[in-house]
C-alpha cells in the first residue's frame, strides 16, 4: 500500500532560491525594493507627511495606467519566484497585486485605493519575511523595508 505524504506544517520551502549565491539575492533584493518604493512611495504628497508612487500616477490614465503598473509589480512577484519563495507566499502577492489592480481600474475611488493600499510594499514584506524564515537574510535586513511616510 502506498503511502502518503503530507505537506509539512510550514509554506515556506526548505530548497534554495535558483541562484542561491548570497550577492545574487542582495542584488535581486534591492532591484526589487527600488521599484517596490518607486511604485507605492516615491512622491510626498505635499503639506503632509503621506507618500505615494508612480503606481498612483500612473493609474490615473483610463485603461492602460492600471495595466502597466500591474506589469511592473508582475515583475516583482517573479522575482520572488526566482528567490524560492512558496507557493503560498506567492498566491498572496498575487492577491494583492490583483485586489491593486482591478480596484484601482475603477475611476476615482480607485485611484485612492492604489494610493492607499501599497501592494507592492506589502509584497516586499512578504517576500523579506519569507528569505528572513529560510535564513537567507538577516533579521535587520527583514525589517529593512523602507516605507517612506507611514
């Protein structure tokens, strides 16, 4: 009789990122977080002590806005891919970039959901929690995660 095997308790996998060299991950960490910072918070809104990013600007255009930026927080899901993070950790990114992305289509409200929401600071958490958990950055390096104005 065959046995099963059960999936172990934890969503993260034991495996290495596929370049498990510890400057590669650096490299992918901070390319990720600069354009995790340019969408959700590289601009103060001025007379207050709130950020937002181009992901707000750019969503402004009808139609094509929301798309392009949903392109570009696509980009970093992938790359979370390439660093080993789970399946879980994954479908979670992806929730958030899509809740970001339909939501901020509707006009308006939706542009200040997109201000508000920061999908792609909270997939940068996400994905530092998970590299932090398999110990492949330091927990200093997992609190790092720069959210300008918040």
């Amino acid at each position: 009789m065959n046995a099963t095997v059960l999936p172990s308790a934890t969503h993260e996998p034991t495996a290495r990122p596929t370049t498990d060299d510890d400057a590669s991950i650096h490299r992918r960490l901070r390319r990720v977080n600069r354009l995790g910072d340019w969408l959700d918070t590289a601009i103060r809104v001025p007379g207050t002590n709130y950020n937002i990013g181009w992901d707000t600007i750019i969503g402004l255009a009808p139609g094509i806005g929301d798309f392009v930026t949903a392109a570009m927080s696509a980009w970093i899901i992938n790359e979370a891919r390439h660093l080993g993070v789970s399946k879980f950790t994954l479908a979670r990114m992806i929730a958030n970039t899509g809740l970001d992305a339909v939501i901020g289509a509707v006009p308006v409200a939706g542009d200040l959901f997109d201000a508000a929401f920061k999908a792609n600071v909270k997939n940068l958490k996400l994905l530092r929690k998970s590299l932090h958990k398999r110990g492949l950055i330091t927990e200093e390096e997992a609190a790092s995660v720069r959210v300008v104005g918040q």
